[in-house]
C-alpha cells in the first residue's frame, strides 16, 4: 500500500497513530513507527524535559520515522513545544488545534518546524481549517471527524474526507474517526483517503501503556456507552459512561453555560490520568474513547493494527465485489 503519504513520511504504510495525551508514550509510539505506521508523541501539554526524555524513549526503540504534537494554540505551551522541537529535531510534527486555524500562526508555525527539517502533519475539523493547512504549507491534511476519540470534532468525519479530497489535491488528505475494519478502510480509499488515522485502536494494542482496566473498559464498551461531555466549556470530548461522565452531563443539565463550564473544569481536573494512569475508571477517571469502541472486542498488537488492515483492505480492493457491488 505504499503510497504519496509513505513517501512524504518515509514509512511504510499509510497509517497514523492520533496523538493522544499522557497515553501516545513512547512505547506506544515506538511500536507503531517499528510497525511501519507513523507513531505520534502526545505531547501537546508535556513540559519540555519530559518531551526530551520521551524523544530518547523512542528513539531507543526504533529508528524509523515519528512524530511529535503539537498544540497550535496561542500560549506559553506552543513555545516550550516548538522551541523543544528545535533543539531536539524530529522527523514530523503533527499539529491540531480545537479553534478555527489562523493563517498567519500556522504558517509560522509550519515554516519553523520545515526550518527543522520536520515533515508538517496538520490534523483539522473542517473544510476551512483544510484550506488553510494547505495554503500555510502542511504536507498532510489528516481530517478528523465528529466519531472520532479524544476532543470532539463537528463534521461527520464522511462529510469532511469528501469535501476536503474535492477542494485539495496538492496535499494527500488522510481520513480519521471511527476507523478499526478493514472494509472501512477500503472504503475510505475509495473515497479519496490516501491513508488513515486511528486513535482508540491504538489505545487498546497490546504495546499502548495505558492502564489495563482502560483497555478493558474500551473492549467491553458498545457504541451508546460513549457520550459528549462538557459542551458548555466550548472543548466537548467523548467518554465511555461512568460515574464522572454522569456527574459532567449532570451538571450540564442542571447549570447556566458559564457555571457549568467552571463546574465542570473541577470536576475533571486530573481525570484523565487518575484512568489512563491509576487505572480508576468507574468513579473519578474519565476514560477518553471514540465511538469506535463498539467495534474493539480485543487486544491486537501495533503489526495486527497497521499490516493486517492494509493487506485486508487492499484485498478487498482487489475484489471489488466482496464490498458488497
Ligand atoms: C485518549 C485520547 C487522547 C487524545 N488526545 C489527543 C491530543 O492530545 N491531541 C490530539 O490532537 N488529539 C488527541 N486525541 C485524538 C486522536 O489523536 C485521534 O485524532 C482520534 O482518536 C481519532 O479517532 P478514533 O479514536 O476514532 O480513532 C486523543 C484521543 C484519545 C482517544
């Protein structure tokens, strides 16, 4: 399946690993890009120490292209991102952002990180924000739609690939949301994806240090058990039922915006790492997942996760009748 986006990478399979905080570590991102896919640090929040110490991490695992996130958010975090990353120059970064992209700070952005010699991978939430990577330089467009694990997009991820693959062709546009078989996968090249990005899936792989009661909580999840929470604080994520996301949609219910919001940023604070790191996933841990989990009953290794759904998908390909034609 190798491809433009394996060329611009310089890997082997048109697949790439969502940054996921305090969860994409290095082992996980190691085993990825030793996969053969493109392995991303979720280090968009990570004080520049640990982002070094990380780099070292995977590079003591593998020697084959990652990337590094970044945040693209105007504050003292995109500095120590930025400034980190031209210390220690990476192969790729992978930048995202929750607002509408400005032209003016992603092109600085993107131009400092080329200075680095890094490949610029931009993952957006709409048509706009797509225009706007391509015009600022990115040489990947990953499109992230509303399905899709972690903050919460706007566009049906289908709605965005499309508009994005009829609107850009100088820069290979990978589809993200959703994503575990390998018939999506067929269709989705058919739709004009030239590769694909999953989050959850790799969450849940055999190499992700995450929590292990994180992965058991995603593997027995069905797709209702994932639910919008903290609309009011304008940066909505999806969480697997339990009692904090009760609590969160709880106090949506029952406060005026602004109140909510406030409620709601102390009612989370440290969540994610009482789940992903203490393994607390019933009470106080939010566990942050895709409504993919309905489709993730067990735990596959990176290789299963990247080779096995690219040689499927690219037999199904082959035989165009087994999609069901
Ligand atoms: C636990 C978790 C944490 C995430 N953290 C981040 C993050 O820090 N930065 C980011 O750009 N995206 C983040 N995401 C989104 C992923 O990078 C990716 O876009 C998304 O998971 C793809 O959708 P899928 O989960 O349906 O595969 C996160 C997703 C998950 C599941």
């Amino acid at each position: 399946m190798e491809n433009r986006v394996c060329k611009i990478l310089g890997i082997e399979y048109p697949v790439v690993q969502g940054a996921m905080a305090w969860t994409s570590m290095a082992p996980l991102v190691g085993a990825v890009s030793e996969a053969g896919g493109l392995g991303v640090l979720g280090c968009g929040f990570m004080p520049g120490p640990v982002i070094a110490g990380q780099i070292e991490a995977i590079r003591s695992i593998t020697e084959k292209p990652f990337a590094c996130n970044i945040f693209l958010d105007p504050g003292p975090q995109l500095e120590i991102n930025c400034s980190t990353l031209e210390k220690i120059p990476v192969p790729a970064v992978y930048l995202d952002t929750l607002n509408l992209l400005d032209y003016e700070m992603a092109s600085r952005i993107y131009e400092r990180m080329h200075k680095t010699g890094a490949k610029v991978v931009a993952k957006v939430n709409c048509l706009q924000d797509g225009l706007v990577a391509e015009k600022a330089g990115a040489d990947v467009i990953i499109a992230k739609g509303v399905e899709g694990g972690g903050h919460k997009a706007r566009i049906s991820g289908r709605v965005l690939l499309a508009e994005l693959v009829e609107n850009i062709s100088s820069v290979p546009i990978l589809a993200s949301g959703g994503i575990y078989t390998a018939r999506q996968v067929a269709g989705l090249f058919v739709a004009g994806a030239e590769g694909f990005e999953m989050g959850t899936a790799f969450m849940t792989s055999a190499e992700c240090p995450t929590h292990p009661n994180v992965k058991a909580k995603v593997l027995s999840a069905i797709d209702d058990d994932v639910v919008s929470c903290g609309e009011s604080t304008g940066e909505p994520s999806w969480q697997i039922r339990n009692a904090l996301a009760e609590k969160l949609i709880e106090i949506e219910a029952n406060h005026p915006r602004a109140e909510a919001a406030k409620l709601l940023m102390e009612a989370s604070a440290g969540s994610l790492a009482k789940a992903s790191r203490d393994g607390e996933v019933e009470n106080e841990g939010a566990v942050l997942a895709g409504q993919v989990c309905g489709l993730i009953h067990e735990i596959k290794t990176c290789r299963e996760l990247i080779a096995g759904l690219c040689t499927e998908a690219e037999a199904i390909l082959q035989k165009p009748h087994t999609i069901g034609f």
